[in-house]
C-alpha cells in the first residue's frame, strides 16, 4: 500500500470527516431516556433476582429461621 503525503492525508481526512452525521438534540435526548430506562429495568430485575437466591440460600442452610 502506498503511503499518502501529508497534504493527501489532511485532504483525505476531512473528505472522510465530511461524511460524518451527529445526532440531533431530540435524538440524543430520546437515546438518554431510553438508556436510563433500560438500567433501571436491570436494576430492578439484578435486585430481585438477587433477592430470590438470598432467600433461597438462606432457607437451604438454616439461616432463615
């Protein structure tokens, strides 16, 4: 492969750069919502399931009682 000179490069890099679409404000809102939502559901169901095997375990080795 041959190696582009350094102005080729610059002149590369910005037509690659060019290409690039950031979301917009309502885009990156809804995406943070959405984000948040989803971890609270995870943590909910982490913390629930962590629950049941507590309780199991504990009932299995006689610390329930």
């Amino acid at each position: 492969m041959a190696k582009a000179t350094p102005g080729e490069f610059v002149r590369q890099v910005r037509q690659e750069v060019s290409k690039v679409t950031f979301p917009t404000r309502r885009e990156t809102l809804i995406s943070s919502v959405l984000v948040l939502v989803m971890v609270t559901i995870v943590s909910l169901f982490l913390l629930l399931t962590d629950s049941i095997v507590q309780y199991v375990i504990r009932h299995i080795l006689g610390f329930g009682q």
